[in-house]
C-alpha cells in the first residue's frame, strides 16, 4: 500500500530538512509532496535542493500565501497513492506513528483514521488554554458529527486517497481540520483513532495557531456540518471490503495485542 505524504510548508526554515529525513526513515512505501505555500525566509531554496537531490518527489510553489488549507488540496491534486496523509513540516508530529497508523485502512477495517494526542501516548506538556479549547471545539465537532473523536484538532488525518479526493473541501488556514471531519462523518466513512506522541512547539520555537483560529474553528464547524455542499456517500471497494477475511481479522487482533505489550513493556 502506498502512503501519499502531503506537507504544507511555509517559513519552515530551521525543521523542513530534518522533517523530511524523519518521513524518510519510515518503513513504508511513499511519495513525498510539499507545497511551498509562499515562504520568505528561504524555505523554498531548501526544498529546491530536497527535490534535487530527490529527498521530496514533487513541489508546488504558490506564489501569494493561501493558507494551510489551500496547501493540503494542492498536494492531494498531486497525490498517486493508495491513501494520504496529512504531515506538518515543524517537528511536532512524529512520523513513525504513521506506521500504526496504516495498519487499519492496509486490512481493510477503516477508511480513515486519525492520530489522537490524547489517548495516551508520550506528549510534550505546553498550554492549558491550548488544550482546553481542543476539547471544546472537538466536543462541538463530535455533536454535529456524532463521532466520539478524542482529537478532531490533530493534524495526523490518514484517509484512503480516492476518499479524500471526492470530499468538497473550501476551508482555508486551519479550518482544514474540522472541515475534513465533517466531510468523513458525511460520508458515512469507517473512522478509526490511534494514539500518537506530540511534542508541541511554544510560540518561540515557531508555532504559528492562535486564538483567533480557535475563534474561526467554530465557523468552520458550524460551515462544514450545517450548510452545503456535503460529502457524497463514500463506499469502500469490494477489494477492501473483501480484506476482512475472518483470517484478516484474527491477524489484525493478533497484531494489535502485540502493539499493546510492546507498548506496556511486555516481551
């Protein structure tokens, strides 16, 4: 199964080259795509030599700043895999969650699944108000969509790409994130959560999200569940749905109760 990585950069100077060698190192089958969404401080020279050296299989450089949202449907136009993820250039994310993440849509159990920060893994403690606001705009998202989602915020949104590809999608910024819930819900998609690590950046080290986008998470909540346009129905190929062979399932059972002793520590 081959991974899309879609990446939306933007002033990412100091981390971009060390993101995409931390993508590099996960075991899987992927094409990396970025999108310069108009850096200034020299973000896209790097990835000019990324591409060069054939670190990144494609760019596309906007040439005004559009926003993140803009820079996941630029990459998603380009991506060729069997499904896609959103990736953040800034470090925050750690890439070798993707692996697990993956597991779900290879056996066929999920159409899409999520990363959740909160769910038990390793994290980098950082702002209450911060958090706070993520559970009450996931708690709003959850009662539109009637998803019990722990983290509708997370960047980490792996989805089968022709999935992705039929979602009606116009939020710009970071109104990504409730949008693309939305959409799943109404798609009637198969939505798994897995718990992932997050080192959090402080607003000195480069993080970019403010209150105001708190602010605007609402609208876009209330954008995306209320009026149209609405996702389509999404119905998985019978080749995916074929996967879930009784053999599958006891395999993927096996696999994840091996995951939960490694990750408690247990040989």
């Amino acid at each position: 199964m081959r991974l899309s990585i879609l990446m939306p950069v933007y002033n990412e100077l100091n981390t971009i080259a060390a993101a995409i060698e931390r993508v590099r190192a996960v075991p899987l089958d992927m094409e990396i795509i970025c999108v310069d969404d108009f850096s200034s401080d020299g973000t896209r020279d790097v990835l000019d030599s990324l591409l060069a050296s054939g670190q990144i299989d494609k760019l596309v450089k906007h040439e005004k700043n559009k926003g993140k949202a803009a820079a996941v449907r630029a990459a998603l136009a380009e991506a060729t895999g069997d499904v896609a993820v959103i990736q953040d250039a800034d470090l925050e994310y750690d890439p070798q969650d993707l692996v697990k993440m993956i597991a779900p849509l290879a056996d066929g159990r999920a159409d899409a699944v999520l990363g959740s920060r909160f769910l038990g893994e390793t994290r980098r403690v950082l702002y209450y108000w911060h958090s706070l606001g993520n559970r009450v705009l996931t708690t709003t998202s959850n009662m539109l969509t009637n998803l019990n989602l722990s983290d509708m915020e997370t960047c980490y949104k792996m989805m089968r790409t022709d999935l992705f590809k039929s979602l009606p999608l116009s939020a710009e910024r970071f109104g990504i994130e409730p949008e693309l819930t939305a959409r799943l819900a109404q798609a009637g998609a198969r939505v798994y959560e897995v718990p992932i690590s997050y080192s959090g950046r402080t607003y000195a080290e480069g993080k970019k999200i403010g209150w105001k986008d708190g602010i605007a998470a609402f609208w876009h909540i209330l954008k995306a569940n209320l009026f149209p346009p609405f996702a389509p129905r999404y119905n998985a190929p019978r080749s995916i749905l074929d996967q879930r062979t009784p053999a599958a399932i006891a395999s993927s059972a096996t696999s994840a109760a091996a995951d939960k002793r490694a990750s408690a520590g247990v040989s």
